[in-house]
C-alpha cells in the first residue's frame, strides 16, 4: 500500500512489529513505527487522561484509533474521552480479535492496568506519530 492520505489520515509505507511477552498475538508499534492495514484483526485499548480504558477490536486500527482521537464516532471513547492507544495487538482472524476482547472485557481494571503497566509502563500513546 501507497504512503498517503486516504480518510484524514496517512497510510504507511513501512512496518515494523516485536512479539508481545508469552507470545500469543503480535504487539506492532513499539518502536513508534505504523501498522498496517493487511488482512489482520487488531485488538486496543484506548485510555483517557484519567486512566478511563476502553477496550476495542477493529479489522482497521488507523482507521479505528483516528475516529477515537476525532470524536467523530459517538460512544464511551467520546463521552469520556479516551483518546490515548495504550495498547494493540494483532490477530489472525476476526473470531480469535472477538475472544480476545471479551477476555480482556472481563478482567478486572487492575489486572488490565497492570497488563498495560508491563509492555507499556507509562501509558503513552502509541499512536502519537501516525497521523502526523
């Protein structure tokens, strides 16, 4: 795919990505590079200035994350302004992204913060750079 602009923000012209610990799924992004949009699912979590989580699954996560950050999808990242990627990784499939989800939706909001805590212990934005 063409670097560019297509729907307010940029596809990217490269990608980089590093396994996630105990290796069930691929984290990309950790060294602030772009995902792709291929034929893979992506499971997020998006987190507001008051550590508000949001956890997401998408077939498009520029796509996905650019809505979050404009508001332009009304809902609970909107109303409570959750706007940071904290989190994301890759699946194989949409079913597997699903399950995923709901596993990480049922957690507790501790085991989640500290799940986040362990791959990205400041819980930057991820995704700061793409949209640049």
């Amino acid at each position: 795919m063409e670097a560019g602009i297509e729907g307010g923000y940029k596809k990217p012209s490269s990608r980089a990505k590093s396994d996630v610990a105990e290796g069930t799924s691929n984290l990309w992004g950790s060294d602030g590079s772009k995902p792709h949009k291929l034929d893979y699912s992506h499971v997020y979590i998006m987190a507001s200035d008051s550590e508000t989580l949001y956890v997401g699954v998408t077939n498009d996560i520029l796509r996905r994350v650019y809505e979050h950050k404009t508001h332009s999808v009304p809902g609970f990242t909107k109303r409570y302004n959750c706007t940071k990627l904290v989190y994301y990784e890759r699946s194989s499939s949409i079913v597997s992204a699903i399950e995923r989800e709901k596993q990480l939706k049922r957690w507790r909001r501790s085991k989640k913060v500290a799940f986040i805590e362990e791959k990205n212990p400041n819980l930057n934005d991820l995704s700061k750079d793409w949209y640049e």
